[in-house]
C-alpha cells in the first residue's frame, strides 16, 4: 500500500506556523468573555484574579473522513390510481448499481428513495380484498353504536324520563365510521388496488474517526476533538494512503489505523465515493490562578480561545436551569 511521506514538509510548517502564545491577558480576556456568556457566573473573580502560571502545549488531532454510498432494495406499495405502470414487458430491471443518480455534495449525508424501472405490477388490496373499504370495528358494520350515556338502557338508572343524548333509543349513531358501517380503506385508499414495485434505497454516510495526539494537560479529551485548529495538512481524495515519518509517530499509526478500520467496516457493503484526511494543531493553554486566598484552574483551547472552567469561584444560581 503508498504511503504518504511529509516529514521535511510537516517539519518546516510546525517551524513556520507556530500558534501565539496565549499571554495573562489574553487569558484573562478569554475568561472574561466566557463568564459574560453565562447567567450563573460572577465577573468580578475574572477581574480579580491573579494569574500565577500558564501551561501551554500545542496538540495535533487526525482526522479521517471517509465518503460512501450503500444501496438495498425492498418491495413497497401505493394505491394504484390508474397511473401508467412501468412493469417486466417494458424491459429487464437494471441491476441496483447499474441505476444513475444525482451524488449529493461530498461529505454530506442523506438518504433517498427511487422506484426500480421495469419492477411495477398492479394487484387487489390485500387489506380490504378489493372492496376499498371494510368493516367498522368500533359498532361491527351495524352504523350504531349503545348510547355511552344510559349504557342501552334508554333511561339513566334512578330516573323515568327517556335518555336525552339517544332520545329514548338506547343507541347512537357510530362517531367511528359517522354511522357508515364501514370504512375507507386505509391501505388502498380506497382505490380497491395497488401498485406493488422494487424500491431502490441510497444512502449516503459520511463516516468519521479522529485522534487527537497525548497531552499532560487535563482538559477534556471530547473538547479537543471540537476545537477549532490551524490546518497543518489535508489530503483529499477518492482514496487516501497512511501518512508515515509524521513528526509524532502516534499521528502516523492514527492516519494507518483509521483507514485500515474504514476499508474493513465499508467494503463489504458500500463504495467509498471520497476521502478526505487533515492534521490540525490545536492550542490548549492551562491557566492556574490565585483568588481569595485559594488557587484554582481554568482551560483555553482552540485557536479561538474557547474556556473550559473546572471550578470558578465566582459562580451563584438563582433557581434557573442549567443545560
């Protein structure tokens, strides 16, 4: 299998694209503008505090996604309204990859549905056996139903005068089938027949495996792999090969490791359509400060300096609900 060798080229970008170091006061700034977005948390511990450290390093997360399109057939139905039906005399049906149809864009997930040419054929309705409609189940065909209100009795129990809602009938009209006896057929439409053919079902899925390369920091693993990063390299096409001689090896195994677990769950069952492969760095600052006598931590990540808090001083809750 190629590989993709970019060590001279990942060395001279890591070199040229160094992300800026993330000073106390863009530290603060960022802290700032994270608890003005939040109704449960104070500014004046943002303002107060003093910064005693900042521990930066600069991650990579691999990603890999891979583009593909699967195809099953199942046999469906719809009311027949003496539409033209396009059945086995009108040709052979084509094979389900043989069929043409539109690709959506590239990385974008969708399903749809086409009726196989050649597949129709017209049959009677098996729900109502071609009548269109069938039995009322709520007063068995009779239209009738016992009055709810006297139970049948005509009279309600300890009075002499007749049941006003049935007038003295002991019956009412069924609101079930608004006193038909029957009802239209909901299979069929009442059409009485149905249009039976091959329906061909497409869909498209983009699938996704990321990495991102070990840290000693403690910031969640899960954040990182939403932050926004500085495009290092990406690589797309109707097939992409491992990347190897990356400057951290664990990147180069990541890239081996998700494409040979992409061609092992899609091969059997879909076409890969496109692929597509990027490494990005991903600035991840741990800030420890020095408020009211105690210290606490707080998280910048992401080159938009996004805030992860893991105990803010400053926080109070007046009954509002927290999502």
């Amino acid at each position: 299998m190629p590989f993709i060798h970019i060590l001279s080229v990942a060395a001279f970008v890591l070199q040229q694209h160094r992300v800026p170091l993330v000073t106390e006061e863009v530290a603060r700034e960022a802290l700032l503008s994270f608890v003005s977005s939040k109704c449960c948390y104070g500014s004046t511990a943002a303002g107060d505090l003093i910064i005693q450290e900042l521990k930066q390093q600069t991650l990579c997360r691999y990603r890999l996604e891979t583009f593909s399109e699967s195809r099953i057939s199942e046999w469906t139905f719809q009311p027949f309204t003496n539409q033209s039906v396009d059945g086995p005399q009108r040709g052979t049906s084509p094979r389900l990859w043989d069929i043409k149809v539109q690709v959506p864009p590239m990385f974008q997930e969708d399903t749809r549905k086409f009726q196989v040419p050649h597949s129709s054929l017209v049959k009677e309705c098996h729900k109502c056996h071609g009548r269109g409609r069938y039995k009322c189940s709520g007063c068995h065909g009779s239209g009738m139903v016992r009055c709810p209100s006297c139970s049948g009795a005509k009279r309600k129990a300890k009075q002499s005068r007749r049941c006003q809602m049935c007038s003295g009938s002991g019956r009412r009209r069924c609101s079930t089938c608004s006193g038909r006896g029957s009802k239209t057929c909901a299979t069929c439409k009442g059409e009485k027949r149905l249009l039976h053919f091959i329906q061909l079902v497409i869909m498209w899925k983009n699938s996704l495996f990321e990495f991102v390369s070990e840290h000693r920091l403690n910031c969640p693993r899960e954040l990182l792999a939403k932050a926004k990063g500085e495009s290092l390299f990406k690589d797309e096409n109707t097939a992409v090969y491992p990347i190897v001689d990356f400057p951290l090896r664990e990147i180069s195994l990541a890239s081996q490791r998700g494409i040979a677990e992409h061609s092992a769950a899609l091969s059997p069952r879909a076409r890969v359509l496109q692929q597509r492969q990027t490494i990005e760095l991903i600035p991840v600052t741990e800030v420890h400060y020095w408020y009211r006598g105690q210290t606490y931590v707080y998280y910048i990540y992401g080159t938009d300096h996004r805030v992860h808090v893991v105990d803010y001083p400053d926080r109070y809750c007046f009954g509002c609900t927290i999502i």
